[in-house]
C-alpha cells in the first residue's frame, strides 16, 4: 500500500564548491516559480583540505503546481530549469518526489532481528517505502515473511554458483522495480560486478569498522573485554565493509556481560543503526562525496 506524504514534495539534493550565495541562489530559484520551501539544511566543509565543499538538501511543496493531466511535463521544465541553474555552478544535484514510493528489496540469511525490525517499521509508516520482496539464501526466514504476506524467494549459493546466483538476484530487482536493497544481516559477500550493476545496497555491520570482522564477532568481543558494543551501516561497495558511512551507534557494556548479552544489546543496537540509514535513504537525506556520506 503506497505511503506517500500529501501534498507532494519534492526534494533536491546539490553539491558543489562552496562560493557565496548559494543558499540565496537556489532559494531564489524556486521563489521565481511560486514554490514554497516547507524544509532546508545546508553546510560547508572545509577539513578535507583544498576547496571547501558545499552540500545542501531543500524540499518545496509542488502540489499546487502539477496538474495531474501534465505532470510529468510539469516535473521535467523543473527538473531542466534546475539543472541549468546547476551547471552554472559546476554542482551535481538529484531529486525524488514524495509521490513516488520506494521499493525496498530486503536480503536475509538466518538472522530475524533486523528483518522484522524493518518491516514493523514499514507497516507503521515510520520508513516510506514498499517492501515487495524478501530474498535469502535459505528457507529459514520464509515463516517470517509469511507472517506479513511477503513473497519470499530463497536463492541458496555456494562459490561455484555465486555468480549464477547474483544474476538472479538482479532479475528479481528488475522485474519488482527495486529502488534500494537493504542487506538485513546477509551473510555473503557480493561481487565487483553485481554491486555495479544492483540498486544502491545498505548493509548494516557488527561494530565500528573495521573492529572484530568474521565469525562471532561478539564472542571476540567478550574476550578483549571490550566496553562499547556498537553498529555501522553503511552502503556496500567493492571494498568490504568499507563502503561510505551512513549511520553509528554504540551501547555501553560491562565485564558482568557475556557474549549473549553482548549479542542481545548488539541486535538491539543493529536494529536502530540499520533503521535510521533506511530512513535517511528514503527521505533523500545523504549526498554521497566520495568515501564518505552528508547527512543533512
């Protein structure tokens, strides 16, 4: 059931070379077309060294402007207009509209936490999206997406059938229309090729990165008596785990805790971490800036 906010909004992402007068530049560009701007953020870096960046998110209120019988006309002169705006300033800019929802494909393996964390969540309108499918690479999950009425596929693979396994994998993206691919501990290593090919992938981690990487992480935890229990999400790229940084979170823990408390207080941690990048994705919140994420 689509979840789209009313009135229709849409919302510009824009990155260039800070320079004065941008703010007053972009804001002037939709006041000279009637548009009201219902949200803003904006900022200036300048700890990358050279040239500082300057990143900014605005969302205006087009309802009253898209005749139904011309919309689509009516969002492309806009989208043109901008992105002459843009190009005079070398930026890059993308935008999405509140009209359009999401399509979220979720991939499991056995873990249950984070999936029904994530569609709880959907079904209670707290992330704006469609979840039309549910993959994993074994049957365990399949009585949860069932629950929800779901269609679960279950694509088993092994090295030998890793690639044949990802082509159907991106078969299945196509054919529902998937927009983000949230990696709800998925437990495989995708290949150069697939994540080049495949909608932008979320993936959510046990730790800061790059801390206690492989089998049981907390189990490594609990023997270097560690004090923080933490969650990266991030988006996956070819460079394992290394992928631009969307959202942190850590959990303070004692020595009295072992490593299924550790466990527990980590899917706890996991499950939000996981769910505010979600968001931020859906709500057009991060501009990608080489390694690293803005999230405005």
């Amino acid at each position: 059931m689509s979840r789209a906010a009313r009135p229709c909004r849409a919302t510009f992402l824009f990155a260039t070379r800070d320079q004065p007068g941008l703010v007053a530049r972009v804001a002037t560009f939709f006041y000279e077309r009637n548009l009201n701007i219902v949200e803003a953020a904006n900022c200036s870096d300048a700890h990358g060294g050279g040239d500082a960046r300057f990143f900014l998110r605005m969302s205006v209120d087009i309802a009253e402007h898209q005749p139904e019988s011309d919309q689509s006309a009516t969002r492309r002169r806009l989208e043109d207009d901008f992105d002459a705006m843009a190009g005079d300033l070398r930026a890059t800019w993308s935008v999405g509209y509140t009209d359009v929802v999401a399509r979220v494909a979720v991939l499991v393996t056995r873990e249950n936490s984070c999936l029904y964390d994530l569609v709880l969540r959907q079904r209670l309108g707290e992330l704006p999206c469609e979840i039309p499918l549910v993959i994993s690479n074994h049957l365990t999950l399949e009585h949860v997406a069932n629950q929800f009425d779901i269609p679960y596929h279950a694509l088993p693979v092994t090295d030998a059938t890793r690639l044949h396994q990802e082509q159907q994998l991106l078969d299945l993206f196509a054919a529902h229309r998937i927009d983000v691919v949230v990696l709800a501990r998925y437990m495989q290593i995708m290949s150069d090729d697939f994540l080049g090919r495949a909608p932008p992938v979320i993936n959510i981690h046990h730790g800061f990165l790059p801390a206690f990487q492989g089998a049981k992480p907390y189990h490594q935890a609990y023997a270097h008596g560690v004090k923080l229990v933490g969650a990266t999400a991030h988006y996956a790229t070819k460079d394992l785990d290394q992928g631009p940084i969307i959202e942190q979170d850590v959990v303070r823990v004692d020595h009295r805790m072992g490593p299924a408390d550790l466990a527990r207080v980590g899917r706890d941690v996991e499950r939000l971490v996981l769910a505010r990048a979600v968001r931020a994705h859906l709500e057009r919140r991060i501009i990608i800036d080489g390694r690293r994420t803005i999230v405005l």
